[in-house]
C-alpha cells in the first residue's frame, strides 16, 4: 500500500495534528503487510500555484529554462504522489475558519482538469477514485456540525469528493484551546478513532 503522508502545520513539534497523522501512519503501518510512505512537509516547503507555473507548463519542455523546468518537474513530483498513493493521511488544521494555505495550495497542484477531474456531458467527473483519505483535523474551538467548520472539513469532503475520492475517514481534534478538560478528552477520542481505523 502506498501512503501519501501530508501535514501543513505551522507549528513544528509544537503541533497536534502532526502527532496525531503519525500515529494514523503507524497504526496503518501495523495492519498493513506492505506499507511504503511518501512524506510531504507543506509547512517545511512551500508550494505555489501562480502565473510562472502556469507559464512553464505551457513552455515546449525544451524551450523552458532551467527553473521553468524545475518549476514543472516539482508540479509533476506533487501529482505523481498523488496519483500513486491508496491512501492520503491529510494533517488539516484549522486557520481562520478554513485549511492553511500551504495545504490549499497542495490542492491547487493536484487538481487539474482531464488528470483528476473533468467535466462531461453529465456533470463534473473525479478521476482520482479508489483512494482512502484520512483527515486529521484540528482545532483550536468546537466546529462540528457548525456552520463555522464549513470553510474546513466539509470543505476537503467537496474537493476530495469531486476529485472521485468518496473513502473518507475524519480524525477529529477539537477544542484544544479550550483548556485541560475539554483538549484532553478530545485527544483521547482522536486516539480512539485512529484506533479504528
Ligand atoms: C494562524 C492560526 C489560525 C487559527 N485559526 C483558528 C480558527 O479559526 N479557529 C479555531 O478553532 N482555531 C484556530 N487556530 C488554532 C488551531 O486550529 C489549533 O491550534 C490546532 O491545534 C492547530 O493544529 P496544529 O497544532 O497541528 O497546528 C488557529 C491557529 C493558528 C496558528
């Protein structure tokens, strides 16, 4: 099984959701005969969709410079782990609302059109199916079910839903600037439904 290992938190060891996407590894790593984990750190290495990028894919690979052609070989990096992996482990915290922005740009390079979507005659089509995601979703207040969690993982629900993913699994964290007795028993059924999975 292929794992494709995510986190976006900005807070380095100080983070909860990078804890808690370790331990879902490991736990897979323990059901699983066969595991090999592809890591990515977009808190550590940022990426970027914008205009140069778009520039460089539309440049003849031999007409690109040296860092269009880096440009494009990072983008092509980025989606053939996608591609690659059964399954996602997604470190989301919550930032004003909504995902950071490292991870949201994560998105903007491995969701293009006639790759891993498209749109037809009857609609928009996901060409990414067949993998399982696992979000691991933190925050600092209580959103559950609120219109405040929207922007956050409802939000990676749609896009991974439109990518063809539809196996997804939600570890969730909340509360945990709410003091002791709300953050530690919200760890503790983060842990109980890694244990789940
Ligand atoms: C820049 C920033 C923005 C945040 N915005 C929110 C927010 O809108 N709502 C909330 O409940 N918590 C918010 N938090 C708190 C984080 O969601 C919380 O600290 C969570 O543990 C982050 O996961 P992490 O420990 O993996 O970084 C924010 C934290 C940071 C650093």
């Amino acid at each position: 099984m292929n794992i494709l290992h995510l986190d976006s938190s900005i807070l380095a060891d100080h983070s909860v959701s990078r804890q808690l996407t370790r331990e879902v590894v490991e736990s897979i790593r323990l059901a699983e005969s066969s595991v090999h984990v592809v890591y990515r750190d977009l808190a550590q290495h940022a990426l970027q969709l914008d205009g140069a990028l778009l520039a460089a894919k539309g440049t003849p690979a031999e007409n690109r410079s040296a860092e269009q052609a880096a440009q494009v070989r990072e983008a092509e990096a980025v989606m053939a782990e996608f591609l690659a992996a059964d399954t996602l482990v997604i470190g989301a915290p919550m930032y004003n609302f909504s995902i950071p922005s490292q991870l949201k740009a994560w998105i903007d390079m491995i969701s293009v059109a006639g790759v891993t979507f498209k749109y037809g005659a009857n609609g928009p089509e996901g060409l990414a199916g067949g993998k399982r995601a696992v979000i691991v979703a933190t925050a600092g207040g209580q959103h559950a079910g609120t219109p405040t969690g929207i922007a956050h993982v409802d939000y990676l629900r749609v896009l991974l839903g439109f990518l063809g993913i539809t196996d997804i699994r939600v570890i969730t964290a909340e509360g945990l600037a709410m003091g002791p007795d709300v953050r530690d028993p919200a760890l503790a059924q983060a842990r109980q439904q890694i244990g789940t999975l």
